[in-house]
C-alpha cells in the first residue's frame, strides 16, 4: 500500500522527544499523519534501512489490521510500528505473535488493568474484560536462502477512543481506567517491555511461551465460533500448539488444528 503524500519523519510531537522514550540503541519517528505506520516501516526495511526503529503516527489514514481490514485510527490512540533484523533466536518468527502479545498485556496491566481482566487471544489480540483493546500485524520480508531479512510489528491500541462497528466488540483503557493516558505514556512501556521480551527469547523456550501464554489466554476450554478463509463453524478451543497452531476439539469429538483463522463468542 503506497503513501498517497510526501511524508516528513520527525522525532518531536507536541515537545516529545519519541527518540527518549525508546531504549537505548533504538530508532523513533513520529509522523504527525500518514497512511500506516507499518507501511513506512515496510518500505524503510525495502530502503536497507534496518537498524531498530520505531515509527509512531499521530493519526492514520489507512491503517490496516490482519487479513487486510481497516483498522480505525482516530487521534489520541496509539499507532506504532517496530521495524528490526530478527536474531539467529527468531530466525522462525512462529512465536513472534505470542511474544508481542504478552508484552502489550505487561503494559496494560503496569497502567493499571488488572491482570485477571487482560487476556490473550488467539492468533495476536488483547482483549480487556472480554472486549478488543489491541491488535497486532507482523510482516517480514524474505533475503537470501529464505531467511528472514526483517521484521515489522505492527501495533494498535485503543486509549482515547473506542471503535464502533468492529466484528469483535472494542473497548479503550479510557472505557477501562475512567481516565486518559497520552500515547506517550503507553508508548515508553511497551516499547521497554517489548525490547525486554524480544532480548530474553531462546528457542528452547517455546514451550515456557505457550505455557505463560495459555495462563492467560482467552477461551480456553470454551465452545466457540470458529471463521477460517474457507468455513464458519463451531468447536472448544484446547489449546495452543507448539508449532502456533489452535487447537480445537469439533463437536463429533474430532481433533483439529488451524493456522489462520479468527475465535468469537
């Protein structure tokens, strides 16, 4: 998806330096308003430019969830993009979804959700009180040998405002917290939590991430409505696999499990 204008990158919003509220060694661009930040982050990675970065938007015109749907970007919500070389450890980026998502859920239960409401759900939300706050999209490109030569992680999360008329019913940590955080606030924790999670993975703890991730998982051992590309249909959610697979048990007692797809009530 292109960039319909010329766009400046800037490191200061409203007397933010974004660049102070990353960790050391780390990029941060703010762009008062563009299509998508993961858009810039895609074409700054074709660009070579691949050094740690963050690019954050005041505003998005276009931005965009998984599977190509629009994702409401209203001013006053967070918008961010991370753009990195994977390490030899992330080589497969399979656990990528899961890491992420328990690094938004270490920030919003550090802002003061409690972690008993803030659970994970499958493939790459999180949800509060049973309701959407966040989604992540990750994009990555292809090098040599088909290895990996960088990754995007998209990031959006509902502070301020809260979107009406999505497939799963949205929520915001003002709807939670009865007060407004700036995107400032809720950036510097997740990019802190983020590079915390990102510098501690090993490949031999996927099964300690599918372990903490499905501690707080949602719906686990529930009858839900299952969408893939090709059906609609209902089965209880098991689990997660090690490979990133859902894993569910059809209603005739019959074992499946699915790559892509969507859980709903």
């Amino acid at each position: 998806m292109g960039i319909r204008r010329s766009v400046i990158l800037v490191t200061t919003s409203t007397n933010t330096n974004w660049e102070a509220l990353v960790p050391q060694g780390t990029n941060a661009f703010f762009i008062p308003e563009c299509d998508s930040t993961n858009t810039l982050a895609v074409e700054a990675g074709n660009k070579g430019k691949v050094v740690p970065s963050w690019f954050i938007a005041g505003k998005q015109n276009a931005g965009r969830g998984r599977r190509g749907r629009p994702w409401t970007s209203e001013t006053g919500n967070l918008f961010c993009s991370y753009l990195f070389q994977p390490s030899a450890q992330l080589s497969n980026i399979t656990p990528l979804p899961f890491i992420v998502a328990l690094a938004l859920r270490d920030t919003l239960i550090a802002l003061g959700c409690h972690p008993e409401q803030v659970k994970c759900k499958w493939p790459n939300d999180v949800l509060v009180n049973e309701q959407k706050i966040s989604g992540i999209l990750i994009e990555s490109s292809t090098a040599h040998a088909g290895n990996t030569g960088f990754i995007v992680i998209g990031i959006g999360v509902n502070l301020a405002h809260t979107p009406s008329g999505t497939q799963f019913i949205a929520t915001s940590l003002t709807d939670i917290l009865d007060k407004t955080l700036s995107p400032q606030t809720v950036f510097k924790k997740l990019a802190k939590n983020l590079a915390e999670r990102l510098q501690s993975w090993t490949q031999d703890q996927m099964s300690l991430l599918v372990e903490e991730w499905s501690a707080c998982a949602w719906g686990l051992g529930n009858r839900r409505e299952i969408r893939t590309n090709d059906a609609t249909f209902h089965a209880r959610v098991m689990g997660l696999a090690p490979d990133g697979a859902l894993k569910l048990k059809l209603d005739d007692g019959s074992s499946k499990q699915i790559y892509a797809g969507d859980v709903f009530k």
